[in-house]
C-alpha cells in the first residue's frame, strides 16, 4: 500500500511511522508513504495557505490553490483507490471501514487545519470524509495516522501471526477478551484456570463469555445495531 499524506505539518509525523508494526511493514515492502507540504505549492510570495471566510465565520479556511495544485501533481503520478480528508465530520471510522480500504494499493489523505478547507476541495477531488471519533482535534495528522495504524495491521503479511488481527476487538463485532502472560499468580492476582486446562472447546467458550460480557458492559451499543 502506498499513501500520499498532504499536510501544512509534516514534522508531525516524524517517530510515529519509524516504530512497531509501521515500521516493519515498510521494511517488508508492504507499506510506504510519502509526505507532502502543502505550502510548497503555494504561489504566494508568503507562501500563505490560508484566508479569511467568506461570510464573516471566525477562524481561518485552508485556500484552495496550493491544496488543489498538491493533488493534481499528485494524480499525474498515480491513480488513487481514494482521496480522503480526514475532518470531524467525516464517516466515524469502523473497522468494517478499516478492512475495505486494508484492500486499497494507492491512498491520499489530506490533513486539514484551521477551520476546515474550501468546500470546493472536498466537492472536486475528496471521494471519502473519515472522522475517528466524535471530538476535534488541531488538525488531521493525528487522524491520518491512526488511518493508516489501523489500515497498515489488517495487510496481509504485516502481522506474523495471520490470525492476530482477526481476534481484535470489533471484527466480529464484540470487544476482545482478556489475555494474560506469566507470572501465574501475581500478588495474588491468578491467571483463570480455564486457560491453563489445555482444553481448547472450553477455553474458546470462555473467551467468547468474557467478550460478550466486555462488550455488554462497555460498548451496549454494538448489540443493539445502532
Ligand atoms: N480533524 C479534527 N478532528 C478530527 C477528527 N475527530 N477526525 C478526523 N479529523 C479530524
């Protein structure tokens, strides 16, 4: 998977795509990405990117230009499955969501600031509006990180255990269960016997009780369908 990350911050992402998972996946050649600044496609001689709303809103809007000039050179390049822009109110990102685009080879992600970008950005070139959560964030590198976290993980070959990423929380619609690791007993803190007991039907039962239960008792809302 290839993603092209346009931003007015690319210092931001510095560490977080050198470390972990992100960082294996790029040494295996299953994921690369490339940062863009976006004021370096401003033809401004102050190299400005942003300006007053039309309309008298306070606050600051992204300019049309520079962003538009960015994703055009970039579409000279490549062809992109989607060109996405992370802003608070974008679909919330599921897993479900997650696992379509995990299938994706060329993504452009458009990190925004200020009070948004032109509406006409988002009408031209954006064929997908991501939020992560229902609270606002500076800006979209955060978000265009945790995308690609998340996308990066479900890639066939990322993860050395092919199973791990399907045993994570919502891909079957329930939260995860518990897990534990040596010691045994710490402080008195023991490890359920069940999975100690080597009995695999018994143990797969009990994994699915305490998902249920996690799930009942932190996220109600992903039995009731809403
Ligand atoms: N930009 C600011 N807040 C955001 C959010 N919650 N999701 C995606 N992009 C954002």
């Amino acid at each position: 998977m290839h993603v092209d990350i346009l931003t007015l911050f690319p210092e931001m992402f510095a560490g977080f795509f050198d470390c972990s998972i992100l960082k294996r996946a790029q040494q295996n050649n299953l994921f690369e990405y490339e940062l863009h600044n976006i004021r370096d496609y401003s033809t401004d001689k102050h190299k400005k990117v942003d300006d007053y709303p039309y309309g008298g809103e306070s606050g600051m809007v992204m300019k049309i230009e520079p962003i538009a000039a960015c994703i055009e050179h970039l579409f000279t390049l490549r062809t992109y499955d989607h060109v996405i822009f992370l802003t608070p109110d974008g679909e919330v990102l599921s897993q479900s969501m997650a696992n379509e685009l995990s299938m994706c080879n060329n993504l452009m992600m458009l990190c925004g600031h200020y009070k948004g970008i032109d509406e006409r950005i988002r009408e031209i070139f954006i064929t997908k509006e991501i939020s992560i959560g229902d609270y606002v964030l500076s800006g979209g590198e955060l978000p265009a990180a945790v995308l690609c976290d998340t996308l990066v993980r479900l890639i066939p070959g990322v993860l050395h255990d092919e199973t791990s990423a399907l045993s994570d929380s919502f891909q079957y619609g329930v939260l995860s269960p518990p897990v534990y690791t040596r010691p045994y007993n710490y402080k008195g803190h023991t490890v359920p016997d069940v999975l100690l007991s080597g009995n695999d039907k018994l143990i797969t039962e009990w994994k699915l009780q305490k998902s249920e239960e996690r799930t009942h008792k932190n996220r109600p809302d992903l039995f009731s369908g809403e």
